[in-house]
C-alpha cells in the first residue's frame, strides 16, 4: 500500500482556517456586513419596531469581535474589557428587539443586572484577580443566559398568527444556547490558563459562534417579512371586507347581497329547498331628510341596520340594496315562515321610534314578500315579485306587510 502524504499547503490552509484571529477577523467583518444589509433593508423596506435594534446588535457584535481579535495589539482594556461587553451588549440588543416587535417595553431590569454583573465580574477577573478562565466562564454564562431568554421570548410570541416563525425561530436560539453552555463548562474544568489563541478548542467555538450569528440574522429578516405578509393579508381582507359593506349602516351592501344570493339560489334548486326574500322601503324617507336633514336620515337607516341583523337567524342575510332599501334573505324559509318574520320586523320597528337630537319620531316601513320554492324562476324574476309586492303594499296606503 502507497503511503498517504498531505501537502504541507493543505495542512496550512486547515490551520488557517481554524486561526483563532483569522476567525476573529472573519467574525468582526461578517456583523458588520450583515448589519450594513439589514440597515439598507431597514431603510429603504417596511421594518417594524425592534428591527433597528436587531441591526445595531450585529453590529456592535462586530465591534466587540474586533476588539477582542486585536488582543496584544491594543490596551487589554479595549480587548478584554470593551470587546467583551461589546458581544454581551449585543444580546440585550437581540433581547430588546424582540420585546419592542411584540410591542411591550425594552428596557429589562433583570438584563440590566445580568449586563452589569457580567462586566463587574470580568473586571474582576481581569486586573484584582486575573483568570481568563473565569472570565471566560463568566462571559459565557451571561450569553447563554440572554441567548435562552431570546429564545423562550420568541416561542412564547403573544400574536399567533406569527407564533409558528417565532417558534421556529426559538428553537433555534435555544439551540444556539449550547455553545455558551458547553464554553462555561470547559472553562471551568480546565486546570491550566486557556489561551485563546492556541487553545484548540477556541477556533471552534469561534467558528460556531459565527455560524450561530448569521443563523439568527437569517430569522430576523424572516419574522420581520412573516409578519408583513400577515400584514398585508389583514390589509387586503379589509379592503375586500370594504368593498362589501355599507359604510353608512355597516351591513353588507349590494354587491355582497348578489355575490351571496347567488350561491344561495343555485344550491337551494339544486337541493329542492325554499328561499325567501324581504324587501323593504322606508315610508316617508324624502320628506325625513326634508324636514329633519340628512343627518336624521342618515340616523333612521342607522337605526332600521341595528334592527333587522337581531330579528333574523344568524345563516340569512340582512343588506341595504340601496338608498333607504333594505333586503333580507331567509334560507329555508316558506312563504308563512317569510310572513312571520316580516310581521315580527314591521312590529319591531314600529314600536322602535327614533331618536335624534331633542326629537323622536315613528318609522313607517312597506314590506314586499317573494318565495321561491322550486320552478324555473332565477333569482332576478323572484327578486322582481318581491319587488312589485313591495310597489303593492305603499300603493294600498303604506307601512304595511305584501307577499307577491
């Protein structure tokens, strides 16, 4: 068997990839790269509140890896102490960012506490009492404590219509989490001063803390556009949800009455069943809007859209057809049902006189019955016989209850 030699190159590049300050460098690039496309993105896209928090934390994620690569080339204040914090910080920031997307307050007193007894500690272990592996030990806890309440922040997401990015989302903080916790227990069982630089477990734990960063950037542009679609979604809903309704009284307008009747008129001949349809008109609306104003007009329609929805079954339709028209469809309902119904109508408004301003006055209302219980009819020629049952009931004198 040949024997395997490795190139001395191969072996070189490995090392170089696994430097410590080679992924120290790569690591105070990468935040800033990515906190400088989140910034583009946060300028120039919709963004909503704790995005500009997730993308000052990249970079000041940056900031911190910097300084601390730049260990024995600047004061151990800036590398040690500064670039530290600086990585520490960013996770309030990641923390803070998620409570302002939920809407509530960002400032944190228990991160406060955990920040400032974090950078009071590594002080400690810096100059009275210098331990890097106590440093270390100490650095490590705080994130793995920020790490996992990001994360138990993210599955417990209040909006559920988001909870399943957020969740998502979670899991894999609280995944992340693991680096930190592994990195304080090898700090604490190790018996000599670990130096970074030729540690060999050091690179790795680099390498993973970079794979961790870009794997949370990814999610903050996720959550952010799963929740501009949900936006956008609520949006169109209520232009469609306008567009079918009444904006005076609020009950579904023409159109929607059409759209719905339709479907209602095929499957009722389809299945052999009974439609029946009330439509009614107001007695004396001109002369209302004459005397009282079209704000007293205004107000009867008002008053007759609060009725008719409580006198009917929640599976018809009550709709303004136009004007101070009103149409009420009832599914499954004969003729003697439909005349019940608009008996108990007529008598509810009746004794439901108007009040406007200092003033109140009775409401006359004509009604026309139409029944379609099977036959060829389509739903124009029996909404016409309601139509003329209605005509029928102001020509013998009004505020009166004609079946076609």
């Amino acid at each position: 068997m040949w024997p395997i030699s490795i190139p001395a190159t191969t072996i070189s590049e490995v090392q170089l990839i696994l430097d410590v300050r080679t992924l120290g460098a790569i690591s105070s690039i990468t935040p800033f790269v990515l906190g400088m496309i989140m910034a583009l993105y946060w300028k120039g896209r919709r963004t909503y509140p704790g995005f500009e928090r997730w993308v000052l934390a990249d970079l000041v994620f940056g900031a911190g890896y910097l300084l601390i690569t730049l260990r024995g080339y600047i004061p151990d204040f800036f590398s040690i102490i500064l670039g530290n914090a600086a990585t520490v910080y960013a996770e309030v920031l990641i923390y803070e960012g998620i409570c302002l997307f939920y809407g509530k307050s960002a400032f944190s007193r228990t991160n406060f506490l955990v920040f400032a007894l974090c950078f009071g500690l590594h002080a400690y272990f810096t100059y009275p009492a210098p331990n890097i592996n106590a440093r270390i030990a100490v650095i490590s806890s705080a994130l793995l404590f920020l790490i996992v309440r990001s994360g138990w922040a993210l599955l417990n997401n209040p909006n559920p219509e988001l909870r399943r990015t957020t969740r998502g989302a979670g899991i894999v903080f609280l995944l992340t989490a693991l680096l930190p916790l592994v990195r304080t227990g090898y700090a604490l069982t190790r018996s000599a001063p670990i130096d970074l630089f030729t540690d060999p477990y050091s690179a790795w734990f680099a390498l993973f803390a970079l794979i961790s960063l870009l794997i949370w950037t990814f999610y903050f542009f996720l959550i952010n556009s799963a929740r501009l679609e949900l936006d956008l979604e609520t949006a169109r809903l209520e232009l469609v949800q306008l567009a079918m309704t009444d904006p005076l009284t609020g009950l579904p307008n023409r159109r929607h009455f059409f759209e719905h009747a339709d479907r209602e008129f095929e499957r009722v001949k389809r299945e052999k069943e009974r439609l029946s349809f009330l439509l009614m008109d107001v007695d004396g609306f001109k002369l209302i809007n004459d005397s009282h104003g079209h704000d007293a007009g205004d107000a009867l329609l008002q008053h007759l859209s609060a009725i008719l929805p409580a006198e009917v079954r929640a599976f018809d339709l009550a709709a303004r057809f136009g004007g101070d028209e009103f149409i009420v469809m009832l599914v499954n309902a004969d003729g003697e049902r439909a005349l019940e119904i608009a008996g108990r109508i007529h008598e509810r408004v009746t004794h439901s006189p108007l009040k406007f301003g200092s003033q109140a006055f009775n409401i006359e209302l004509s009604m026309g019955i139409a029944t379609f219980d099977g036959g060829q009819e389509d739903l124009k020629a029996v909404l016409k016989r309601a139509d003329t049952a209605l005509y029928q009931a102001k020509k013998d004198g009004k505020n009166q209850v004609n079946s076609g």
